[in-house]
C-alpha cells in the first residue's frame, strides 16, 4: 500500500514533538506532493496545521522552499499558495501571510498589450474620451475639444458602445476557444478566481499589503461574523460578502491585478443605481470590479483596453447592458469624472433602500447595517444614502446615527445618481448580511411601534382582547395570484369558523390597496360571524409589522406577505406561492435567526398556470385549511 497523505501528516507531527525539523520538513514536503497529485487542495485542516506549525517554530523560510520544490512556481498552482497564505492569516501570522503571499508564482507580463483581433481602433470622439479616462495616468487627461451637448446625449453613447465587440464570458463555463482568447489576452484566470473570493483573512492580506509596510499589523474588526445562508440541504446558498467591512475600516477596496498578481487598491466607485456599483482599480492596466445583485457580490470583471468582460459565475446574465451603461455614462459625465478621479479625498456613503422589494430591504440593507453596529463601526461611514424603497425610516431603526449623517436620492433617475456621487467624491458601498438576528427583528419592531399612533396600539390591543383567534390572511392581486382565492379564502374562514365554533375568530387582512375589492369580495362571500380588521388594506407597513405580532397565525403568498410574519415577528403559519417562489423554502427559515419555519406548500400541490416566476396559480383550498387547521389546533393545545 502506499503511503497516504494522512500518514505522513501523522509521522510528521510525531517528529515535530522530538524537534527533528529535517525529517519534519521531509513529512510535510510528501502531504503537499501527495495533494499536487490529487490536483485538489484539500479542505482536512489538520493537514494545513503542519505548514503553520513549522512556521510557528521559526521555518518560515524553509516552508517557503518547500513549497517552491513542490509546486514549482507554476501559476496552475497558484491555489496551494494563496490558501496557505489564508492560513497563516488566520492563525495571526499576518506578516509571514503577507511575504507568503508575495512569493506566490507570477506570470510573465507583456508591457504591450494585443488587442482582441477583431477589435480595431476608431476616431470615434466618444472611444478618445473612453480610452483617455482609462489610462492608468487618467487624471492628466485633457481634451481640448467642445463638448458641452454629449452629457445630454447618453442614450446615443450607450447604443455606440453596444455596437463595439464587447467579449463576455461565463467563468464557470469556459469554452476550450474562450479559455485560448483569454490566455492570448495576458490575462491570468488564476488571479481573475482569486478576485472572485470573499474571505475575511484574505482581506487582512491585503490590506497589510499596504499598512504593515513598517511590521505594525492591522487587521479588520472581528467581533462578530457575517453569516454564511445554508441550504436545509446541501450547501450554500449565499456566501458572506466580506470585501465592503474593508472599505469601511481602511477606505479601500482590495484586489490583484489580473494581469500581474500584484495587489492593488482602490477608493474609486461609480453607482449604476439598484444596486450595481462599479469599482476602478489601477494595476498594470485599468480594470473594474462589477458589483451587483441583491447580496451584493462580486459579478464581473471589465478590463478596458481589452474590452473583455469575464462574469463570475455559469452566465454572463445582463453583465453586457451594465458595461454599456457604465460606458455611456462616464462618456457623458467626462468632466465630472476627471474632476472625480483627480481628487483623492474621499468621503464614504452607504447605499440603502435601492431596490424596490420589501424581503431584501431588511434581509440585506438592514442586517448589513446592524452588522456595522455590532461591530462599533457606525461611525465610520461619513453618509447613508437612501434611495427610492426606504421601507422603513432609517433613524427609528437606527437612532444612534447623526441625523446630518442622512441623505436622500429618492426621485431622481439613474444618471443622476451617478452624478450626484461623482460631484460629492462619494466612495460608494453596499454593506449586507444574510441573517436578521433576533436583536435586529426587535430594533425594527420596536422602530414600528414607536411610529404607530396610541390610538391604532389601541385599537390592535382591543381586536386581541376581542378574539379568541387572530389570523392574517396575505391577500395578493397584482402578480403571482392565488386564483379565485376570494371564494376559497371565505371556504376556509367558514370552515376554521365552524371547527372553532367556541372561539372569536378575528381576520387581519394584509396586502396592497389594489387587492382591496379582493378583500371586499371574501368578507361578502362568508357566511359564518367573524371579525375583519383592516378591510381596505390602507394601513402603513409599520402598523402591519405591529399587527403581525398580535397575530396567532397565518396564511401568506411567499413574498412580503410573509416577511412581515415569518422574518419580523415569530409567528406560525402557511406559505403558499408559484412553484419559483416555493423553491424558496430551501433557505427562508435559515434567514431569521431562532425564527418559526413556515408550513410551506409542496410544488405538487399547486396547479401552475403558467412557467416561470410571478405567474398565476391554483390550489384545492382544502389543503391550505387542513394545514393551517393544524397549526391552529397546536396553538390551542399549548394555550391549555
């Protein structure tokens, strides 16, 4: 049998204790051959605590040579290199993480780049405008030429741009002919991954790239930690994004250069708007992360001169249309640029309230600021700037941020956006989290109480002293509808009516104004004596949030329905939806911290109308009775 690397761990760790550092140096150089060989860098700690315990003892050098014997230098391997780096992070060797790092192999760089074949040069005064602020010297830029009409012109810019061979690629899916165009184009698709990655340790690599230039070490705030959103099986279903508590600590935003491996940093952002920012580094030459989504990953990176794009995942989704629009509008906005690029004082803004979606406003925008609380680093953030969908007034969250702090974009469009961050020198950032912990579920209850009037806590506190039974019915008419849910709505009510026949049955409706005739049309329908609150579905969303927890169950549309009871208030209930929505039951109950996990419907129980998303449906309203009958019964058993 031959040896694996387990065994040589295990002799190496025995030689380790008798100080033989030669034979301990041979065991360690085997495990890393033996993982080459496996073309995987393994995930068994144990076997990484050898490197770092040699390390410890003083054979820094020594394990640097190792690795170079085993690996070679050779940039396919670049993965053993920067993971071990990562590792010696971690343990708090940050500056022998540092020099580690920096002896990770590097490519041969070619100082001229060649331009995709099929990309030529015009004398086009947009590409001289594009191509003289992508210059990694750009804030010596001057064109002596009028252009005062292009900033009212960036609808024509983007439709020129899109005319342009722009090369997109699928990271995850690389084609042989697209890997061949990459390699030809300098760019090293190891550096291009280790850009992609999000990790607290790494981060401190970086940054001590820059600060521990004199052996003073510094590192992020880890008081707490981001959470990681598991599947209830198998894997992930969002990564902490990590790269943002960097910005807001150090003012910058780390990265490698993907021509070169060198770190490089920077604090330049343009805002898109939603929630897509662009960050623009200078390394060999200029490139640009792509920030976007509703977790606020990284998505792409754009390297200018080549005017190719290689977007982080299986798709390159709408990558291409965000490229142009960014062109478009630095085209436009030049001056402000320039002006934006030549002054280094930056002033930090938090974006909130960006998107229009109740869920990702306290999953995300909300978390991600109660993190920067529980980590002491409110301060830190010079501005909060709220966009169109502030759900919820930030200060009654939040009153520990200076209201001078506040800003306000709301009402203005995309391209304005964008201006008003360039002519403020705002370095932009989204900060999020995946978890809404129990501390932050009771800021924002109580931030909704302290809002409401007396005389509406009154009438809540009434309705629960008048019914044995509360129970929200999610009432949803605009897209993504339970259909002939007026009728089915007043069956169940009727028929949890008789079972209850000794209790007070209270509904609370809940909804949009537009499904009020909905509403109207289920109280005309049940013949059974019941009490309704909130009939015309006019109520704000901070007294929903109230209502919600004076509630003893639930029927909701897998949406913000069941925000406001399953992720703001503990309370049990049935979740119904499109067969897309119900997909969600993989992650919802992981979002709220300790929370009640919804009775979520099975896909074969609804009848889809329509594929895809948002589309109408049907369901036998006999089963959501015989679940949320079951739910009810368990309330009245605990009750006795």
């Amino acid at each position: 049998l031959q040896p694996q690397s387990s065994d040589y761990y295990e002799l190496g760790m025995l030689w380790m204790e008798k100080q033989d550092w030669e034979a301990t140096l041979f065991c360690y150089e085997k495990v890393l051959y033996l993982e080459k060989k496996s073309g995987k860098y393994s995930q068994i700690s144990r076997y990484k605590l050898l490197g770092v315990y040699l390390v410890k003892q003083g054979k820094f050098q020594q394990v640097i040579d190792c690795y170079h014997r085993v690996f070679q230098k050779d940039l396919q391997n670049l993965e053993f290199y920067y993971q071990f780096s990562i590792h010696l992070s971690q343990a708090g060797l940050i500056l022998e993480a540092v020099t580690f790092f920096q002896n990770s192999p590097r490519p041969q760089f070619a100082q001229n780049l060649q331009l995709p074949k099929n990309q030529t040069s015009t004398n086009s005064i947009y590409d001289s405008i594009w191509d003289g602020l992508n210059q990694t010297n750009s804030t010596d830029f001057n064109l002596h030429t009028n252009l005062e009409s292009l900033e009212l012109e960036s609808e024509k810019i983007q439709h020129y741009f899109s005319q342009k061979k722009l090369k997109t690629f699928a990271m995850d899916k690389l084609q042989p002919e697209e890997l061949d165009l990459i390699e030809n184009s300098s760019i090293c698709l190891e550096y291009v991954k280790l850009i992609r990655i999000e990790n607290h340790h790494l981060e401190n690599i970086y940054i001590n790239c820059f600060e521990g230039s004199n052996g003073v070490v510094k590192t992020r705030t880890n008081h707490v930690r981001k959470h990681n959103l598991k599947k209830k099986k198998g894997g992930y279903k969002y990564l902490a994004v990590e790269f943002t508590q960097s910005l807001v600590e150090f003012g910058y935003m780390y990265a490698v250069c993907p021509l070169t491996g060198r770190v490089v940093r920077s604090n330049t952002s343009f805002y898109l708007g939603q929630w897509t920012l662009v960050y623009r580094f200078e390394g060999a030459e200029v490139f640009y992360i792509i920030v976007t989504d509703f977790i606020g990953s990284k998505a792409a990176l754009y390297i200018s001169k080549l005017n190719i794009c290689i977007a982080f995942g299986k798709t390159t989704n709408n990558i291409q249309n965000k490229i142009y629009k960014f062109q478009s509008y630095v085209v436009a906005n030049w001056q402000d640029i320039k002006n934006y690029l030549r002054n280094v004082d930056r002033s930090s803004v938090e974006l909130y309230g960006t998107i229009g979606n109740l869920g990702h406003f306290f999953w995300q925008d909300i978390t991600g600021i109660y993190y920067l609380y529980e980590q002491s680093l409110l301060d830190k953030i010079d501005y909060f700037c709220g966009g169109d969908s502030q759900y919820l007034n930030l200060l009654s969250i939040f009153p520990e941020i200076p209201e001078n702090k506040i800003l306000n974009m709301s009402g203005m469009s995309d391209e304005e956006k964008f201006k008003f961050m360039l002519k403020n020198h705002f370095f932009c950032l989204r900060i999020t989290d995946t978890l809404i912990k129990q501390n932050i579920g009771s800021k924002i209850y109580q931030a909704a109480y302290n809002l409401c009037s007396q005389e509406f806590i009154e009438e809540v506190k009434k309705a629960k002293e008048n019914n044995d039974l509360l129970i929200w019915v999610n009432v949803r008419t605009h897209n993504k509808v339970w259909m002939d849910q007026d009728k089915n709505y007043a069956k169940i009510i009727d028929k949890l009516s008789n079972e209850f026949y000794h209790l007070s049955i209270g509904i609370v409706f809940d909804g949009t104004p537009d499904a009020s005739d909905c509403v109207k049309s289920i109280i005309e329908q049940t013949k059974s004596k019941v009490n309704f609150y909130n009939t015309n579905l006019k109520i704000k969303l901070y007294e929903s949030i109230v209502w919600a927890n004076y509630i003893d169950a639930y029927i909701a549309v897998v949406g913000s329905g069941l925000v406001i009871t399953s992720w703001l208030n503990d309370k049990p209930g049935v979740a119904h939806a499109d067969r897309a929505h119900l997909g969600q039951k993989c992650f919802w109950s992981e979002v709220k911290e300790s929370g009640i996990e919804p009775t979520f419907l099975n896909h074969q129980e609804v009848k889809q109308l329509q594929q895809g998303a948002y589309k109408n449906y049907q369901i036998d309203w006999q089963i959501i009775y015989q679940k949320i009958l079951r739910i009810i019964k368990n309330i009245e058993q605990k009750k006795k």
